[in-house]
C-alpha cells in the first residue's frame, strides 16, 4: 500500500507540470550517442510518447555520428575532421543520406509506432522541413574553411511541423538541409535542433545525449548544476568552471534562449526516464538554462 500511495503522490507532482505544459512545444535534440544505445533509445522514446498522451508536442531532431562512422568505416572511407566538424564530400554526403536521412530517421519512426505512438519520418523521401545553404567555417585571421556540402538551416518549414503535432503526431527530423537548387547538405544536429526550435517557438529544447548537463567539477557526475540563467553561465565560463566541449555547448543554449525559446535542457539519456524526470518533477536530473528565473 506504501508503495501505491508514493505512486500517486507522483502522479500529483507530475500534474501540475503537465497541466503547465500541455500544448506546449517541446524540440528534442537525440545525439548519436544515444542511437547506438538499444535500451537507452527505448526508454527516451517511450518518455516522448508519455509526453505526447498528456498534451505536449514533442518533435525530434536527431544526428547520427556513430552510424555514420561506422559505415564509412564498412565502405572504407577514412573520415576527415575539421574544427569539430565532419568535412562531405560527395561519397560522405552519400553515406550520411542513406544512414541519417533514411535508415535511421525510418527506424526511429517505426520503433515509436511499434511502442504504441504516432509519428512521422520528415526526410527527402517524404517531406523536407529543413532548409538551408552551404556552411563555411569562420576562424580569426583565417580564411574561411570550406568543410565540403556541410550546410546550416535557414529556414524550417514550420507549417508541416505543427500540422503533425495538432494532430497528435511525433514529427521525426534528421539534420540534413537541402538548398533551392537542389544540393542536400550534412547538418550539425545541435544547431538544426535550434533552428527549430526557434522557428516552432518551443516552450523547451532538450539535448538528450551521454552528458548530465552542465558540472562545478566535470570529473563528478553528482557535481550537476540544476538551474542556471544565462548570466550565471557567462560567469561560469569566465572563471573557468565550464570548459572544453562544453563551452560552445552552453553558449549555443544562450544564444537559443536569446531568440525566444523559453527553456533550454541537457540531460543524460542513458538514465532511465530522465526525459520524465527532467520535465515532470520539481528538481530535475540535468540542467535547466534560462535567460531568468522568475519569482
């Protein structure tokens, strides 16, 4: 009976965050950490659709790096990075399109209708939401860096989305981009799941991938801070508390804040539920960034 009654009890904590949320938008960005884990991908996917049952409007934007690795390791071609990013050309960008755009984007959307949900795969077969133009990497006192057909999001088909989501469909995006006339370029997930989320005017953006969020020590998973505004996170960058990978990370959450998505989450996927956890309960298990907390 004691263990009914704390059911309940958080069932009741739970609701007010889902009255809260409900009709609500909510991009979730799922990294290619997370694809090649069966059961953590199992569990995150279950979240979204409990997300989906009780009003929110859930919409996935995934990447797919170690798939995409691995299968340019079976065609025997040697990857070429450059600043952090994947350098396409033609025989990469045929890879990234057949794993990202098609087999995974397809898996993704017939797992979350086999566990009982409704979604809709958005790729180059179907309906192309994403839009954009070929990237060139910036560096000071540098020329800028052609990275081959790597690309940046311009322009969402926002209308397509939110169609899907009135009718109580989860839209599935993968970060690719085509341009008008044609090219289809490879997309950093992270800002593809900005750029919708910005176009969506999304309550939420999370990064769900194998990081608990933002650390005072980055060595100690239990030193998570839970909440922050974006002030707090400047600061922490300045002293030298964020560091490394996840400093372009932080600020790239800052700069979605500043354009007009309320929320910004990194979660650790790889624990159970943590979607649910995140959302629904008053503490959360990753952090939480906002432009400013409100009394």
């Amino acid at each position: 009976m004691n263990d009914a009654i704390a059911k309940a009890d958080t069932l009741i904590e739970a609701m007010g965050w889902i009255r809260r949320f409900r009709g609500k938008t909510t991009v979730i960005k799922l990294g290619g950490s997370l694809m090649g884990d069966p059961e953590a991908m199992h569990h995150a996917l279950l979240d979204i659709i409990f997300m989906e049952s009780v009003g929110m409007r859930p919409v996935i934007v995934h990447g797919g790096g170690p798939s995409i690795n691995k299968a340019m390791d079976e065609a025997k071609i040697e990857p070429v990075w450059i600043k952090g990013r994947r350098m396409t050309d033609e025989k990469t960008l045929a890879i990234v399109e057949q794993v990202l755009a098609g087999e995974l984007n397809e898996q993704l959307t017939a797992e979350i209708e086999r566990l009982g949900g409704r979604a809709m795969n958005l790729n180059f077969k179907t309906t192309q939401v994403l839009f954009g133009e070929k990237l060139l990497l910036k560096e000071p006192d540098s020329d800028p860096i052609d990275l081959g057909f790597v690309g940046q999001v311009t322009r969402v088909d926002r209308q397509t989305i939110e169609a899907l989501t009135y009718t109580e469909q989860i839209p599935v995006i993968p970060s690719m981009a085509i341009d008008e006339k044609g090219q289809k370029y490879n997309v950093n997930a992270d800002t593809a799941a900005m750029a919708v989320a910005e176009s969506l005017g999304a309550e939420k953006l999370i990064f769900v991938s194998d990081v608990n969020g933002v650390r005072r020590d980055k060595n100690d998973p239990e030193s998570v801070i839970h909440s922050l505004t974006a002030d707090e996170a400047r600061a922490l960058i300045a002293s030298g508390v964020i560091v490394g990978g996840m400093i372009p990370k932080v600020e790239a959450c800052l700069d979605t804040l500043q354009r007009g998505v309320a929320k910004v989450h990194i979660i650790d996927g790889r624990l159970r539920h943590s979607l649910l956890l995140e959302i629904y309960t008053t503490d959360g298990v990753g952090t939480e960034l906002v432009q400013r907390r409100t009394i």
